[in-house]
C-alpha cells in the first residue's frame, strides 16, 4: 500500500520551511544550530502524520 502526504501536511511542511528561509534570506552565514532546528521541525511534522498513519484504523 503506498503512502502519501495530504495536501495539509504539505502546506504545514512548505510553511516550516518558509519561515526558516525567510529569517534567513539577508544573511550570507547561517549557523548550524538554526538548520539543525528547521530540520528537526521538518522531522516532527513528517513524524506526527507517521503516527496518524499507524494508527489509523485501516493498518
């Protein structure tokens, strides 16, 4: 059975991303601490629909 992200989740993911971007935009450097933060807010979104997936009655 395959997978998929909704279209809301997309939209939450796109948003996280965004904001980490758009504080970003006017500095050359970016410290590894703020990346490492965006991505591990990337991680929690993807991981909540994970859970809603297992535990959706259908699995």
């Amino acid at each position: 059975m395959t997978e998929t992200l909704d279209s809301i989740k997309i939209d939450e993911l796109k948003a996280a991303i965004d904001r980490g971007l758009g504080s970003t935009k006017e500095r050359q450097l970016i410290a590894a601490s703020e990346v490492a933060d965006l991505l591990l807010d990337i991680r929690l979104l993807l991981a909540e629909d994970e859970a809603e997936l297992e535990s959706s009655p259908l699995n």
